[in-house]
C-alpha cells in the first residue's frame, strides 16, 4: 500500500513538471517579417520599410529601439522608437494601424508585414 501512494505521488510530481515546463516557448509568428509602414495623416516620411525579428513572441530590430510582443493568436502590440502599432498576424501575413509623431507633429497610418 506504502509503495502504491509512493508511486502515485512520483507519477503526479513527474506529470505537473512537464505540464508546467513546455518543451519549447517557440511562437507560431517567430521569424523575420519586412514591415512596410504608409502614412495617412501628418509628416512622417510618406513610405518606410524595416525588418523585424520575432523569438519567442518578443519583437526586435538591429539598431532600433523596439518593445512589442505577438500573441498566440496574431495579435500585435509594439512600440518602434516612439511609434506605436498594433494589428494582426495571420499564417505568413499581418497589417494594422500605426500613430507617432515628426517635428512634434501627430502623423499615422497603416502598416502591412509578410514573414520572410
């Protein structure tokens, strides 16, 4: 009987731990995406483009200063070097909308990204 709870309990602490600690934290979304960004109002540069890295749903870029995260489902929210953006993701695609400022001067739009 001793043994039988000793081994139920080894069998519950073996299965939590590898419910707990996934294998891997690895997004759908990881991977390098071109985002172009098109400005709609305001006096931002008409057209931009930058590429983007994701791992483990953190965004990130070379040389700039980027916060953001995408979400199991697509879901973006991130902010690049004072602009911020928010959209969604989809298979190898994504667009959403973007507002910052130039000069002090409100500007936005949209912006479209594909996975490369």
């Amino acid at each position: 009987m001793r043994f039988d709870r000793i081994a139920l309990i080894s069998a519950a602490t073996i299965l939590a731990g590898s419910l707990a600690a996934p294998a891997f934290a690895q997004s759908p979304y990881d991977g390098n995406w071109q985002v172009t960004i098109v400005t709609k109002t305001g006096s931002c540069d008409a057209t931009a483009s930058s590429m983007l890295t994701v791992a483990d749903g953190k965004i990130t870029a070379p040389g700039a200063n980027v916060s953001g995260t995408i979400g199991r489902e697509g879901l973006v929210k991130v902010s690049i070097n004072g602009a911020y953006a928010n959209g969604q993701l989809s298979g190898n695609a994504g667009s959403g909308k973007w507002n910052g400022a130039s000069g002090g001067i409100p500007c936005s739009g949209r912006w479209e990204a594909s996975r490369q």
